[in-house]
C-alpha cells in the first residue's frame, strides 16, 4: 500500500534542468534533500532550506520519493544500482520518478527492479526547455502504478503545468517523449535543407522564413496527418504527379549543389509505391511503404 502522505523528496540531478525543479519542489513546501555529483551545484538550494546527502543510497532512505533528473540510461543505472544506489536505500513502497528522456527498454528494467525491491518506478519524462522548468510549466506524460501516481499528485503539480497519466507501463511514456523529439529532429533538418536549397537558389532567407510558416499553418497539415492515421488515399495529387514533382526538386537540388536529403529518402519510398501500382492514389499513401517496412499491415 503506498503512503498516501509525501512530505520529503529527494532530488538527484542538478542540471539545467533539475536544479529549477528542485527548486519549484522546494517552494512547494517539500523537505528538500539533494544529491548531485558535483556538491556545489546544490548551494543554491541549500541556502534555501534543503539539505545534502552523501550518496544515493543515503537519500532515499530518509525519502517518501526520489526524483531523478539525469542525461542518459548509463547514468540512470549508475545512480540506482550498486551497493550506494538509490535501490539499496528505498523504503518499502517508496517511489522513483524519473523524469529523463531514456530507452523505453531501461524504462521497463527499472520498473522491473523496483518492482523486485518493493518499491515503485513512475516514468514521467519532461516535455520543456529551461524556462518552462523554472516557470513550472512543463508538460509531463506519466506512467506505472496508478496508486504511486496518485500518491504524487501534489509532487507533479509543484513542477509542471499538467501531468497525463497514460497507464500502467512505464515505457510508453518514454516512447511518446522520443515520439515528440524525433518529429522536432526532423523538422529541424528538413528547416535546414530548406533554408540552404532556397539561399542558393536566390531567395532572400526573411522570404523562406515566411513561406515556411505560410505552409506550416495551411489546413493541409492537418489533412495530411488525417489521411494517414485513417489511410484515406483517396487521391488530391496523384502519387504519379507528387514522383513527378520529388525528381523536378531533386533536378533543382543538383543544379544549385544544395542536397536535399529527404527528398532523396522520399523518392525511394515513391519507386516502391509506384512499383506496387499505386501511382493513382494520393501522394500521402507514400505512408504504406513505411508501414509495410515497419512490418505493420
């Protein structure tokens, strides 16, 4: 049965992003006890009324709920196994939330050891820069254990804006956090093909700007995510005509010498389409040839 009333967290991880968390917790009214790698980093909070524990395993024992706020899965496990672990030190029910973006497979392996120990994993990766974080205004997906989860209820709300719970599972949480940042990794490169590819064809970087919000707000982006969620390819541009219009951009790519990339991804993608005589349908039923290649019907 899981306590019902959190009054002392522990905090490990004082980064760019922990150290304002931490400090949201502590405003919050929570007892404050830290721990860091680096002790220094945690004076700001010390000088506020929080206190300092030697080792991960010191921290947890004296805590309700360990927040961990790391980089990575090696840093994650380096924090929570070992004989001065965070692990070793939990409470009988005691609750970890971690709040990195890691693998949803670590996700799983340290629900699966807390879960051994008596003691409860809740994912809750972060989705928010700095900013957000010092304004407590992120946004967090949060899943494991509906009884931890609602015994941290007051926890979530001292750092973040709004917190969805999305189940049982740990790791799907996980999977929606590299969901959202593979789209912004993307976006980023396709910014980039299109800011060189229009520079060097003569267009003023202030235009391309324009042009890109212009199309990044017309209702066909929505249009586009509907049809493929639902696969209606009824067709609007033809997958002959969209090709057509992928080889003129790869044509004009050449000729300027600014590679577009994901264009040349997209073509080979379309060779395939073509190829199993979809030509008549919407260019947006391109979206087969992944699904096909990520096994799903």
């Amino acid at each position: 049965m899981v306590s019902k009333k959190i009054k002392k967290i522990g905090f490990i991880g004082l980064g760019r992003m922990g150290l304002p968390i931490a400090r949201n917790i502590l405003k919050a009214g929570f007892s404050l006890i830290v721990y860091n790698r680096t002790p220094e980093k945690a004076k700001p909070l010390l000088d506020a009324g929080a206190s300092l524990a030697a080792s991960p395993r010191e921290l947890a024992a004296v805590s309700d709920v360990v927040i961990t706020c790391l980089m990575d899965d090696q840093s994650m496990f380096d924090v929570v196994s070992g004989s001065d672990g965070l692990l070793v030190g939990m409470k009988p029910d005691g609750i970890h939330i971690g709040t990195a973006t890691i693998s949803p497979a670590a996700a799983s392996k340290l629900a699966k050891l807390h879960k051994e120990h008596g003691s409860h994993y809740v994912a809750a990766p972060m989705f928010g820069r700095p900013d957000a974080a010092e304004s407590g205004t992120i946004l967090s997906y949060v899943a494991g254990d509906a009884e931890a989860v609602q015994a941290c209820d007051d926890v979530f709300k001292a750092y973040t804006r709004s917190h969805v719970y999305m189940g049982a599972d740990p790791k799907i949480v996980n999977s929606i956090k590299l969901t959202m940042n593979f789209m912004l990794v993307s976006l980023i490169e396709m910014f980039s093909e299109v800011y060189a590819f229009a520079e060097k064809s003569g267009m003023e970087p202030e235009f391309t700007d324009g042009l890109i919000h212009t199309v990044l707000a017309h209702p066909v982006m929505k249009e586009y995510t509907r049809r493929i969620r639902t696969r209606d390819f009824s067709p609007i541009f033809e997958m002959t005509s969209g090709f057509k219009d992928v080889e003129l951009m790869l044509q004009a790519s050449g000729e300027v010498r600014a590679p577009l990339n994901i264009a040349s991804l997209v073509r080979e993608k379309f060779l395939t389409a073509l190829g199993s005589g979809m030509g008549d349908q919407d260019w947006s039923a391109v979206s087969l040839v992944t699904r096909k290649n990520a096994s799903l019907e």
